[in-house]
C-alpha cells in the first residue's frame, strides 16, 4: 500500500498493543485523550481505506482536527474501542456477537452510530467469460456440476474457492459443507493479494471462484457474475459448520466508542452525520488501488470535486474553523 502521511499508524499501533495487552478487567474506555485528536479505525481492504481517509481529510483540513489511523483488523478494532484507545469504526459488516459484548446489553463501552449509506454485499463469483462458456455454472447445482474447472496444483481433486482474508467476515466452509460441494478454500491473505490474482487469471482467460464484496471498485474494471445461493434467512446461518444459503445483505455501519459520543464535540457530530454511497467509495478506491495515488491526494481530490456531499456532513452544515 503507498504510504500514508501523517496518520501516525506506527506510534499508535504501539500504545494499542500495550493498552490490548495491560487492560484485564479494568474498564478502560474512558481512558485520557487529546480533545483535537480523533483515533480511527483502518481495517484491511481500500474500501474502508477510503472512507477513512476523506473523514481524516476533512476534519484535519476542515475542521482543525489531528486524526490517527490506526491500522488494525476487525475483531481488535472493536477491542480497541472498549479500551479507550480508539474512537469509531467507520464501517463494520454484521459482527453482532462483539456488539452483544460490547454494545448497551453488555458492558456498554461501544454504540451503534446507525448506517454510514453504503450497501454490503458478499457474495461467491466467477468471471463473465465463464459463464458464457457454462452459463449454469451460476446456480448451487451447475457449480457442483464444474467444481473441476477450479482444480490447482494445489488443491488436487478438488476444485479452488479463492478467498481473501482469513479475518474477513466468512461463512464459506459451512455454504461448501451444506451444498456438498468439493472445493477447498485457499486464501489469498489479503485483498490486495486477492485482486492480483484474480487479475492474473482473469488476463489469462482462466477459471476463478472467488469470495468477494460490494462496494469493490474492481467491478468496475472486470465483468463479474455473482452466483446465486438460496436467500438469507434469519437464523440459517447459526451453524457455521452447515450453512444452506447465502449471505445477508448488510447496511454497513459506524461504530463508536461510547465516551466518544458522550462528548458531543464538532467532530462526533460530522462522523454521526457522515453518510455516502457505493459510487462514492469506489470513486476513492479505485483513485488508491488501481491508479496508485497516495490515500491522502486521492481524499483530496474527492472532497475538492464533492464539496456539495461533505459539507453536509459538517455540524451546522459548514466548516468549523
């Protein structure tokens, strides 16, 4: 990833793990901080990279805030919200279990900052091109049918299911187990490394299944085809070993550390107010990871061109300077 300027992600890496490490059963979301800092979450995909960097655009340039971005997966965000040393996650998929631990029914040092406007959806998908080939290949049963298609040296008889991440939001296994499907999962390790392949394979013509989401400014460069699985439905998902449908759609969300909201200062109030679209997000994605722009010059060319979006998202409407 290009560097980031000034978002102090070593620094505070370090006081995160000491305060990880030193927190016990001490409650220590009230921990002392900086009233011009506000310390974010940077989960791992440029989705959220993006979103992160135009809010730290905007309340360093707008708004007169210091802004740390700390880069930290999601579990330990949420851990870092009940320990005081993070203020909000900007967009969180699901992840009802840490809100029952940490949320108002549990020890009540994080809060649900309602949704921040994008749609997420996970899905499984295949390249366009192989759906002309097997345009079956889409359905539960037409893909158990081609399984083959997807072998590797690595894999063997069984056909490849390429994922991202292991720490990304997942429920693949138990959807392989409850439609017999002989594929095993290979991770790619990460989003970056997961889009190259994909990348690769699609250049070259070749077969991929692969886990992947919206928003995703790739699939505004690739024709992708999502398969389709039975819908959701509260509760089908309870066994992860045994998963017969599909994934949820997600109103993606803000995540806040409740001292921080208890605050009410100018910049709880922009982030409660912050919300924009798909479009909007891939439009700074794709600036980051397929132009390779600096986060930080890709944020600034997105607010100068959008001022009419952000300065909605100011308290009172305009900038506070």
């Amino acid at each position: 990833m290009p560097r980031r300027r000034g978002s102090l992600v070593g620094a505070v890496s370090v006081v995160l793990a000491v305060a990880m490490v030193s927190s016990c059963a001490v409650r220590t979301d009230q921990v002392a901080r900086d009233p011009n800092t506000v310390r974010m979450a940077l989960n791992g995909w440029v989705g959220y990279e993006a979103s992160a960097e135009v809010l730290a655009y905007i309340l360093r340039e707008e708004m007169d805030y210091e802004v740390q971005l700390v880069r930290t997966d999601e579990q330990p965000s949420w851990q870092a919200l009940d320990q005081g040393v993070l203020d909000v996650i900007v967009e969180n998929w699901g992840h009802e279990d840490l809100m029952e631990l940490y949320g108002p029914e549990g020890n009540g040092t994080v809060v649900d900052g309602g949704p921040n406007g994008n749609e997420g959806v996970i899905g499984w998908y295949v390249p366009a091109y192989l759906v002309e080939e097997y345009p079956e290949i889409t359905t539960v049963d037409g893909l158990r049918e081609h399984t083959g298609l997807f072998r590797t040296a690595e894999t063997g008889e069984e056909g490849e299911f390429l994922g991202g991440a292991p720490g990304f939001v997942t429920q693949d296994q138990g959807m392989i187990n409850a439609f017999d499907l002989d594929l095993e999962i290979v991770y790619a390790g990460s989003e970056a490394s997961q889009i190259t392949e994909v990348r690769r394979r699609y250049a070259n013509g070749e077969p991929v299944l692969f886990y992947f989401y919206e928003p995703q400014w790739l699939h505004d460069e690739l024709d992708l085809v999502k398969v389709e699985f039975p819908d959701y439905e509260p509760g089908c998902a309870e066994d992860p070993d045994h998963v017969p449908c599909d994934y949820p759609v997600y109103e993606l969300n803000k995540i806040f550390r409740a001292g921080f909201v208890e605050t009410n200062d100018p910049a709880y109030q922009f982030l409660d107010n912050w919300t924009w679209t798909n479009a909007h997000q891939n439009e700074v994605a794709g600036m980051i990871a397929d132009d390779g722009l600096d986060p930080t010059d890709a944020a600034e060319i997105w607010v100068r061109e959008n001022p009419d979006v952000w300065r909605e998202w100011l308290p009172g409407g305009r900038a506070e300077r």
